[in-house]
C-alpha cells in the first residue's frame, strides 16, 4: 500500500508537495477503510484528484511513472538521469529533485527517498519503520559514502561491493537487485508489481493473454460488466488469423518469432486502431489470435465487431476493466494511479466503476485506486469521503501544490461541494476572466489598421 508520498522541484511542483493515503478522524465510509492494527493507522482505499488544466495533476502522475522506471529500469552508463525539475525559477534547474515514499509492503512499513540532480544520485536512503515509529536503517547513501544497518552486517562487504559497482547516475536500490542481493528486494517489488500506472492513451494490462481463453474467469466477468455498463458488448472473443497478416513490420514480426522460442506467448498492440494480438507457438510455427467483440442482432444472434470499430468509450472500458476487477478481487494489493480516468467516458459509468471498487474494500483490504479527473459530479460526499478527494493549484509562481477537502475543517459532511468547488471557493479550477471581448472583431480590425 501507498501511505504517504512527496515531491519537490520536479516539473511544476516547485516546493515540497506531500499527499498521504493515511485516514483522518472522519467517519463517512469508515466500513471500507484499511486498518493497520500494527501501526494503529487507517489506509484510505482510493483518493480522487481534481484541479484545473496545467494544475499539476498529470505531474503528480508522471513523478510516479518516472520514479517507477528509475527503480526498475536504472539508466544507462554516461547517460543523464531524465528528472524534469520546475523551469520557470531561473535557479530551480540547478536545485536537486527529491522523491520520498512510505510502503506498506508485508504489514511493514518501509521509507524509501532519494534526492538526484541530472548527473548524479545525490542521497539514497532505506529505512523500515517498527510499529512504535522507530526507524530502522537499512542503508543510507550520501556524499558518494554508503553506510548500512546493524542488521545487514554480516552482508555488509557484499554490499560495499556493489556499491563500489554502482554508478554515479544509478540508483543503489536497483543495481542491489541487479548484482542478486535480496535485501532491499521488498522494496524494489513494490514499484515493479505493485504499483500500476495507466495514462490516457496507454493500454495497462494485455487482456489478450486472458480473454483468448474461452470461459476464463477475467472472460466471463469482463462479459458481464461491459453488458452491465451498457456498452452494447455481449461478448469479448478471439479468433484465429493467420500470422502473416499481422499490422505490423516484418522486423517486430521476426523479434516476436524469436521471442516466442523462449517464452509461451506474447501480447500485441496495433496503434492507434487498439487492436490486441496475442502471438503463440504451436508445432513449431507462430500462432496468432485477434481481439474481437459480438453484439447481439436483431435476430437475437451475435455479429462480430472488430476491436476498432467500437467508440473511444467502449475501447476505454475494454482497457480498465481488467484493472478494476483485478482491484477487487479479495487477494488484491495492487496499487493503481489512473491518469484521467473519465477520458472517453460518461460520467454515469465512471461512477459506476467506482461503486463496483468500493463495494469489494473491508478493513482487511491492500488494494488501492488513485485516479485523477474533471468529472466534478463524482466530487460527492455519498461516494468519497473528504480525505479522499485531493485538489492541485497553481499558485501565482506558476508552481504546483495539492491538498484535500479534510484540510478544510468548516466543510460538513452532508454539505454539496461540487458548487462550492465550481465557484472557487477551494480553488483548483480555471482562472479565467470575464468578458467576451477577447477576440476583436473583423470591423475593428480594419479600423485599427486603418
């Protein structure tokens, strides 16, 4: 689980930004909250992003997307870190980035942070977190030294080693995975299975690897959900089609053949028509199958619709849903960071979405949603509570903050904010001038140059 995450000087978030998925005192929708009894806290299961255009909220998205690849990923030798630090501050360029989390991972608390300019990780540091709030060091980097913990010393000269092997621009978190060493593996887990990202314009799971699987669970639920959102789908399905068919250049062609020589089956994507291919092997020879839907015709008889043919909205729903349902399965500790997530759909079934979520979170529950959006209607009490419902603001320096509605003590639980928040009142909207004059007419024109 992600409780608390913060950022500063990274692309418009200029000063220290925190959020927390940590529960206030508050009591709406408390039958749903994770409780941590070692901790004696409260995780929230879903926090809601809202803010005006350029307000910083894809920032927050794409901080949590970088981090993710840095972990994972690392760089590459005399390459640049790729941190998009706040540009508008003529000194702010040259200032450090610095990214601190704190994971609930095994019903442990675990603190990762680290602070890099372009050229070089400037400070790196793991520490877990007992149950009375002692932090505990696994390691810490810092001024090119490295020390660790009591708890490693039997480790530590292996350690020492791999730091020594750990470039300048390289993260010690990840190059210890990279050089076998298990310690800090929790942690390096978590950015890798745990947490899902999905942007606008990306599709998150490869949902042909399940639903070419007649009658798989992930089949049949997604078949009655899309039937439930009325997206006129009765059925997802795949078909077979010959390989050489496949929309895509002989050089990925061949790149997948090699590929699936050592592995069962590879998922594909044909750009921008959204198409899913899923490649296997059989007999020696490449197999291929294609994502397809059925409607239901007239003569109460399915028809075969190509993936492409659907609407934006239909193709949207097609690419959450597998994520939703995953959310809500009981074993679930998924954490997953949706970047506006009412592109392409109506407001009515974003929420329904929602509900399905929140209806399967208990106490006992790891999972979470984070999401940002427009849709002011889901900025609703009797859905979200006021710790779960954030705002991004420009400030007049052009900076990010963010902020939630519990830090607003006079707002009651029953109040209607939506109209509070449309006038201002919490900012996070458009600052836009009154007056329609913004554009002179073709009259004035002419009398302007004349």
């Amino acid at each position: 689980m992600l409780i608390k995450f913060s950022l500063e000087n990274w692309m418009s978030f200029q000063k220290k930004a925190s959020f927390s998925m940590v529960a206030t005192r508050e009591r709406q929708h408390g039958e749903r909250v994770s409780r941590i009894p070692k901790y004696n806290i409260r995780a929230l299961p879903v926090a809601a992003i809202y803010g005006g255009n350029a307000s910083g909220k894809t920032n927050f998205f794409r901080a949590l997307n970088f981090v993710k690849t840095l972990v994972i990923r690392g760089t590459q030798p005399d390459s640049p870190i790729p941190v998009e630090t706040f540009r508008l501050n003529p000194g702010a360029p040259e200032l450090p980035s610095r990214f601190e989390f704190e994971l609930l991972i095994d019903e442990m608390i675990y603190e990762f942070s680290f602070s890099i300019t372009a050229d070089e990780v400037l400070e790196e540091k793991i520490l877990s977190i007992s149950d009375n709030n002692t932090e505990r060091k696994l390691y810490h980097r810092k001024d090119k030294v490295i020390t660790f913990g009591k708890s490693l010393k039997e480790d530590e000269p292996f350690l020492k080693f791999v730091f020594q092997g750990t470039r300048k621009n390289q993260l010690f978190l990840t190059n210890s995975i990279f050089q076998n060493s298990t310690h800090f593996r929790p942690v390096y887990n978590w950015f890798k299975d745990t947490l899902c990202l999905i942007a606008p314009s990306s599709q998150p799971s490869q949902i042909e690897k399940f639903l070419c699987k007649e009658n798989s669970p992930l089949s049949l639920n997604m078949d009655k959900m899309l039937q439930h959102l009325d997206t006129g789908i009765a059925q997802l399905r795949s078909e077979e089609i010959p390989f050489e068919s496949l929309p895509f250049p002989r050089s990925i062609a061949i790149q997948v053949q090699e590929f699936i020589k050592k592995n069962e089956e590879v998922g594909l994507v044909s750009n921008p028509t959204n198409e899913r291919f899923l490649i296997s092997q059989k007999d020696g020879r490449p197999i291929a199958r294609k994502l397809v839907t059925f409607h239901t015709g007239t003569d109460g008889k399915k028809v075969k619709f190509e993936v492409r043919e659907e609407s934006d909205g239909s193709q949207r729903v097609i690419d959450l849903l597998p994520a939703f349902l995953g959310l809500s399965s009981e074993a679930s500790q998924k954490v997953c960071v949706i970047d506006e997530l009412d592109r392409s759909l109506h407001t009515l079934l974003t929420r329904s979405l929602l509900k399905m979520y929140l209806s399967h979170c208990t106490p006992e529950k790891r999972s979470q949603l984070l999401f940002t959006t427009h849709d002011v209607l889901l900025m609703d009490q009797k859905l979200l509570r006021r710790d779960e419902m954030w705002i991004t603001e420009r400030d007049s320096d052009e900076s990010s903050n963010i902020f939630s509605f519990s830090d607003y003590k006079d707002i009651r639980y029953d109040k209607d904010i939506r109209r509070s928040y449309l006038q201002g009142r919490f900012g996070g909207i458009p600052r836009i001038p009154l007056g329609n004059d913004l554009l002179s007419s073709p009259a004035q024109g002419k009398k302007e140059n004349g």
